[in-house]
C-alpha cells in the first residue's frame, strides 16, 4: 500500500509563507498527477494546484499568483510554497497522488492556521 506523509502546516501570519511537503513511501506505480487540496471549515474540499507527469501546473485562481506547486518525481514528493498567506487559506490541507492503475491515495491532512 502507499502512504503519503505531509509536513509543513502551522500557524503563520497574515502575510507569511508556508512550504508543504508530501512524499510516498511504497510507491509502486507510475504517478501521473500530483495535486493539493484544502477543505475549510464548513465548506467542500476543493482542489489548490496540480501537477502532471509532464510538468504541466494547475492553479485554483485563488493560488495563481500567490502559491507554487512543485515535485521532486525522483524522491515522489510534491511540494506547496505558499506566499503572502490570508486569513481564509486557513484550512486542513491534503495532498493526493493519482497511480497509472490502482488510482489515487490521499495524504493525512495537515493544518493550516492564517491569523490576521
């Protein structure tokens, strides 16, 4: 089975970065996509950015010029900066990694906290 291990959430800031990391341990099949999500209190988990096996990048509009998402393919992991961070980026954050197979896996979730 895989299990991806997210680390980076805190309490930042208004203003603050925050880099959020995510990487696979047991991975057996070729990843395709590389994606964060978040989900706020009371509201649907919605997707932040992307990543694809060729590099291409997806951005929520709220993250467009403020987040950026990246990968180490070698060593499995995604990565989110997040920069100038706002009070409602305040959210549980998840990481999922869509297989060529078997689908996608999810990460636990790490927490987010944007005080003003």
């Amino acid at each position: 089975q895989v299990q991806l291990v997210e680390s980076g959430g805190g309490l930042v800031q208004a203003g603050g970065s925050l880099r959020l990391a995510c990487a696979a341990a047991g991975s057996i099949f070729t990843i395709v996509r590389m994606a964060w999500y978040r989900q706020a209190p009371g509201k649907q988990r919605e997707l932040v950015a992307s990543i694809g096996s060729g590099g291409r990048v997806d951005y929520a509009e709220f993250a467009k010029d403020r987040f950026t998402i990246s990968r180490d393919s070698a060593k499995n992991t995604v990565y989110l900066q997040m920069n100038s961070l706002k009070p409602e980026d305040t959210a549980d954050y998840y990481c999922n990694f869509l297989t060529s197979k078997w689908g996608d896996y999810w990460g636990q979730g790490t927490q987010v906290t944007v005080s003003s």
